[in-house]
C-alpha cells in the first residue's frame, strides 16, 4: 500500500470525526442562542 494513500484514507476519516462534533457545537451554540433571545423577548405569563 501507498503510504500517501494510506495518509489520505487517514485525513478523510480524521475530518469526519472532527467536522461532525464541531458541527453540532456551532448548531447547539446557535440553538441556544436563539432559545435565549427570544426567552428574554417574549417572557413567560
């Protein structure tokens, strides 16, 4: 086997663990923003 395939194959499955997580981060930060935002907006009764 290639070793520079074998580095490639290794970066692509490294970007998948790493885009994913900071991914969800971004989405549950913008999440949670929102959820707060609008709380301080529109107070409960």
């Amino acid at each position: 086997m290639d070793p520079l395939l074998a580095a490639k194959i290794w970066h692509a499955w490294l970007a998948y663990f790493l885009v994913i997580p900071i991914a969800l981060f971004i989405l549950g930060t913008a999440l949670l923003y929102v959820v707060r935002v609008k709380a301080t907006r529109y107070p409960r009764r």
